[in-house]
C-alpha cells in the first residue's frame, strides 16, 4: 500500500459530488425536490442545451434566511435533520445537506432568494465550490437557482455526458415523475425557449396525468382508492385492453417520492393475471402512503430505492387495491348495459330504433285509408302509369298491361285473409317475337366465327380454346372425368392438398407429406424481405395518424434514431412531450399491433444503444415480421397457402421461423404405411 494522503477540500467535494451529480438531471432533482420541502406552489423549470449550459429553477416556497445562505452551501448542512431519531421518520425528499455543496462544486451557481420574514432578498454567487460575491437584492418571496457551465471544471466528466436531447430528456423524465408526485403543486418546464410542460396545481391526479402523458393514455385509466392494514393506496391504472408489452409506464410514489419498488410491481401484475395477455402489461400511477417509521429511505445515493420492514402489507395493500378497482370497472360496465334508465339521458335514437320507425312510416303511408276504404299498395301502379305518356316518348311498349277487375278481385280475397297481394297480367309473346329468339339461337353457334372475321389479333389457338369450352359444356360428363381431384401448383414437385387445422399447409412431394406452418413459414418470408428490401414498398399509409405515448428514455431513443422505423416500414415523427406519430406502417397491423411494435422498438433501442446498428435492425425485423404475418387460426385462401408452400420449398433461407422454430416437417409415405400396417 502506497503513502496515504489526506485529499484537499477542493478534490474531496469534487469526488463527493460525482456520487450525488451525474447529469443535469440530477441537479434538476435535487433543486425541484428542495422546492417542493419549501412548500412551493409554483415550480418553473428552464434549460438550454440539455441543461450543460443553463439551469433556471424558480419557486415561490418560504425562501432562505440571509444569514443562511451560505450554511447552506456547506456539506451535510440541512434544515431537514437534526437529531439522530430524525432519521428514522424522514417525511422531506430531501435530507442530506449533500446537494448544493455537490451542485456549487461543478458548476458556476448564483442564488437568489428572500424569506417571507424579510424585506429584502440575498444574491449569492460560486463557481467551483469558491465563493464570488455575496450581496442584497430585490426579489419576490421564495428562491431561484441559476446554474452556468455544468462540469467545466471537470472535463472527464463532462466527455461522457450525452447529446443535448438525450439530456434534456432525463429532465423532462425527472419532471414528469415530480409533477405526478405532487399534482397540488403548479410546474413549468421551459426546454430551449420552448414550453414543455405545465400541470394545473389542482391538487388533482387525474389532471397531471393528462398534462403529463396526454388524453389519449388519460381516457384509458381506472381510479383506484383502497386501504387495508394501515397501507393506503390511491391513483389510476390502465384498463386491461390499454396494457403495453413494458413495465416502462408504471409509476410507484411512497409518501410523494417516486421509487422502484418491485414488490408493488410485482403485486400489481399479479392483480392482473386473467385479465390480461402474457408478455403484456399495466400502466399505473399509484400512490402509497404508509407509516414514515415503515420504510428507509436512505438506501441510494438517488433516493429512488426503499426499504421496507415488512413487505407483506404493501404488497396485499396494493394487489387488493388493484384488484378491487379492476372488478368495480367491470361491475359498472355490466349494470349500464342491464339497467336501461342508465340510457335515458342519451337523446340520438339507436340504429334499430330509426329503421323501424321509417318501417312504421313507409307501411302507414302505403295502407293510408281513402274515401274510407283501406287501399292496399300496387307496386306495379307506377308501371302502369307509362301509359299516360305519349308514344312517342315510349322507347319499348311495357310488358305489363292493366287488369283492374282481376286487381280488385285478387285484393278482395287476400284482404280477407289478412294480408295484401297484387297481379298482374302479362301479355302473352307474339309469333314474331318467338319466330326471332328461335332465329337467335340458331345463330348462336357462328359466333366463333364472326369474332375470328372482326378481329384478326384473336389467335387461332384462342379460337380452338373457346371451341374445347364450348363443347365441354356440351357434354357435362365427360367434363367430370377430367377434373382432377387436388389442385397442381405451377410446379410439378408438389401437389398442394389443404389446411389443418387453420394453421398447418398440407402438400404432398415425392413420397413424402409436408406440414408446413403457415405462421412461421410467412414470418421467415416477411423477414428476408424486410431485410433485403430495408422495408421498401412494405410500408401502408394510415388513414389517420396514431399516436403512441412513451417513457422518456424510450422516446430520447426513438428521436435520435427515426430512420431506423423507416427502413422497417413505419414512418413516425416526433410529435413531442413523448408522444410519437405514426404515419404509416407494415402491411397487416392492426392499431393495436402497431402500438405495440412501436413500444417495443422503442424499449429495445433504449437499452441496447451500444449494441452496433445491424444488431437493432435485425431484432426490430424479427419484431414486425412476427406481427405482420398470417396468424395460426385465422381463415386463409387458398393461392395465399400455396404460394407460400412454394416459397418454402424453393427458397433455402426459409427452414426455421426468425425466433428459431421449424417452418415445416416431413411424415414420409413409409412412416405412414407402417402406422397402417402396410409393411
């Protein structure tokens, strides 16, 4: 072991601050969660560049006392602890006095701040944990951080910070899980000039929800409100239809702070088993408020991790509540649907309703009483009419003739019978018409002959075909003979014989008997296309733009890479505050499926960004060529089955599904004769 040296105060808290500092967004945490310990109202946010260049946050809490002000830059010094039991019972998000020693030591910081029992505010400057100056200043009750030049004193740290979107992104994550912590509280967040956020205050979830993540995932939550063993949990889930294929948009907050806690995510899965898919899963905002002396806090250097002394209540507190809310939605879905008054509010009459009373309509004004005698309704009276008409205006004389005796004696009998008839009588044909239609038919046969002299461009072998049809349809049973039992595909190798089961392609090549599953065997075949083509003119335009809400870091990666969606055939555009737009996407998908995909693809990118491109391409071609394909039990065609049989047995790169599987299997003739006792 080497000579132990004792560091200096100005190496000390640059080492210190690398635990507590690590992007811009850590500063951001530290300083909104001190405003919301300051009783804040209103919290506002600005950055530029990502925040490496310029941190604006601004509350109206109760301020910071003059002689304050720069205690409270020394490390571990803190308003929120004072005596050792305090720890046991931390209720602040803040508690260490580690983070403006950290935040002053890496950066150029000015604060200006004034306490609700002062009439005049402090400014206080220091750049690199030195102090600048120190001064008085006009300012409003509350405090106003301005952070310049992040890490300039630091450049190992500073290579390693990311691209300008990709932090100003971890902010606006960090801001959307306060605002969702605390929706009493009013936040702005202002990224480069340009307004990025802004919750109402309220005090209710449901409205940062829609500011935070949007109406559309807003309309599809479920309130939950539940307590059980002193666990109170509270907040919205997803309903069953709206689960995604990531945990990405769960949201847990212990006592207002936001956590990772597995033991409500894995209660909250649990209270969605059978309701939903495998491989899916739910949404959630959900808070739990539970005794301070339950949990530690202290347990990551972020804070975003607990302890708790017994986990069995949360989870039965959590599962329960979910659970409660999940039966209580599907409960109201069934007693409006059963309870007709539930409809009376509802003014438009239903399609049934409207049909039925034109049907009333029609049916009053055909039976309408005249001269006190019911007149049934002659569909053939407006045929009749023509004869009002001049001649000359006739193109051909009408085949209907009147016949009002036998009208009025076949109305007489069916009135009696209780129901409406009506006749007509026809005239008879003439001898010359019937002279011409046999006249017709005799010339019949001589049209191969007239079509051959009026076009010359119609072959000779054309004319033997239209022969060879005529007479086959002449003699029907020889026609039988000919027909062949299973349908030939244009190679000989193979004949192609059905569908088991909706899912499996049966040919027959050889002396052998091929399954081929259709699923995989298309998938495979979507697959080499999508990567030979780079999804080229495998891409469908939408009617109507989809959107598709993610998690920050899932959306930081998707902006910074929107050309890899277009080589796999969707056409997505940043539509900002995490929401992508879909504009077009592969053959096949459903809404659903492309919501899905999207997500997806957006998760895979985000945690493999070190991975080379071929390798997130390929994954992402395996994804959509699993959901585009024909799907095992669903009705397929014929042509579709066997032009992809033919693919199979042509194409070498066909054998095995993208995920590994077989796409077809063999049972020889040989195999089957001995199941039949044959050999």
């Amino acid at each position: 072991m080497g000579v132990i040296n004792v560091l200096d105060k100005h190496v000390a808290e640059l080492i210190a601050a690398g635990e507590v500092v690590e992007r811009p967004a850590s500063v951001i945490k530290e300083l909104v969660e001190n405003s919301v310990d300051a009783g804040a109202k209103n919290v506002t946010i600005e950055i530029k560049n990502g925040g490496t260049t310029f941190i604006r946050v601004n509350d109206d809490g109760c301020g910071i006392m003059k002689d304050d002000v720069k205690n409270a830059f020394l490390r571990h010094a803190t308003s929120k602890v004072k005596f050792e039991n305090d720890l046991d019972k931390i209720s602040t998000l803040g508690f260490r006095g580690e983070a403006l020693a950290s935040i002053s030591a890496v950066s150029k910081l000015q604060l200006i701040t004034r306490n609700k029992f002062e009439n005049i505010g402090s400014s206080y400057e220091i750049s690199g944990g030195e102090e600048v100056s120190f001064s008085d200043a006009g300012c409003p009750v509350g405090t106003t951080f301005i952070i310049r030049d992040l890490f300039y004193n630091v450049p190992a740290r500073m290579k390693f910070l990311k691209k300008d979107i990709s932090e100003g992104n971890a902010v606006s994550a960090i801001i959307d899980k306060v605002a969702l912590s605390h929706p009493e509280i009013s936040f702005t967040y202002i990224k480069d000039g340009r307004q990025m956020l802004k919750t109402s205050g309220d005090g209710k979830l449901k409205s940062a929800i829609y500011s935070v993540y949007g109406r559309e995932f807003a309309l599809g939550l479920i309130p939950v409100n539940y307590e059980l063993n002193g666990v109170k949990v509270y907040g919205y889930i997803s309903k069953p239809v709206e689960s995604r294929p990531n945990r990405n948009m769960q949201n847990f907050f212990i006592n207002g702070r936001y956590v990772k806690t597995r033991t409500a995510s894995i209660a909250l899965d649990e209270a969605f088993k059978g309701s939903i898919m495998v491989g899916k899963f739910p949404s959630c905002v959900l808070h739990i408020e539970i005794s301070y002396e339950a949990i530690d806090v202290n347990v990551h250097p972020a804070k975003v991790e607990v302890r708790f002394i017994n986990e069995k209540p949360v989870f039965d507190a959590v599962y329960h509540a979910v659970k409660s809310a999940l039966l209580s939605s599907d409960k109201s879905k069934n007693v409006a649907l059963k309870n007709p008054s539930a409809f009376n509010d509802i003014k438009t009459p239903s399609p049934f309703t409207m049909a039925k009373s034109i049907i009333k309509e029609k049916s009053s004004e055909s039976v309408k009483p005249e001269n006190k005698e019911q007149k049934a309704y002659n569909p053939f009276d407006e045929l009749n009419n023509i004869s009002t008409v001049p001649n000359e205006q006739i193109a051909n004389k009408p085949i209907f003739s009147k016949n009002e005796q036998s009208n009025k004696q076949n109305f007489s009998s069916s009135q009696k019978k209780g129901y409406t008839s009506t006749s007509v009588a026809v005239e008879p044909p003439k001898q010359e018409q019937i002279k011409n239609y046999l006249d017709f038919l005799e010339e019949a046969p001589k049209a191969d002959t007239i079509l051959s002299q009026n076009n010359d461009n119609i072959s000779a072998d054309s004319t033997k075909n239209i022969s060879e049809s005529k007479n086959i349809n002449s003699t029907p049973q020889q026609e039988n003979k000919e027909i062949k039992p299973l349908v030939e595909v244009d190679e000989p190798t193979f004949r192609y014989i059905g569908e088991a089961f909706k899912t499996y392609i049966i040919i027959e090549k050889n002396k052998e008997l091929i399954l081929i599953d259709k699923h995989a065997a298309h998938e495979r075949i979507i697959y080499e296309r999508l990567k030979k083509e780079k999804g080229a003119g495998f891409s469908q335009l939408l009617l109507k733009p989809i959107p598709v809400t993610l998690s920050k870091p899932d959306y930081d990666a998707s902006v910074n890479n929107l050309d890899m969606f277009r080589e796999c055939a969707f056409d997505v555009d940043d539509f900002g505050n995490g929401v992508l737009l879909v504009r077009s996407a592969p053959q096949y998908l459903d809404e659903s499926d492309i919501v899905d995909a999207v997500v997806e693809m957006a998760q895979h990118i985000a945690e493999n960004k070190k991975d080379i491109r071929s390798e997130k391409m390929d994954w992402i071609y395996h994804n959509v060529a699993c959901r585009a394909a024909i799907k095992a039990g669903n009705k397929s065609i014929d042509k579709e089955l066997i032009e992809i049989a033919k693919l199979v047995e042509t194409d070498p790169n066909i054998r095995y599904c993208p995920h590994g599987r077989p796409t077809s299997i063999v049972i020889t003739k040989h195999e089957i004769e001995k199941q039949f006792g044959r050999v």
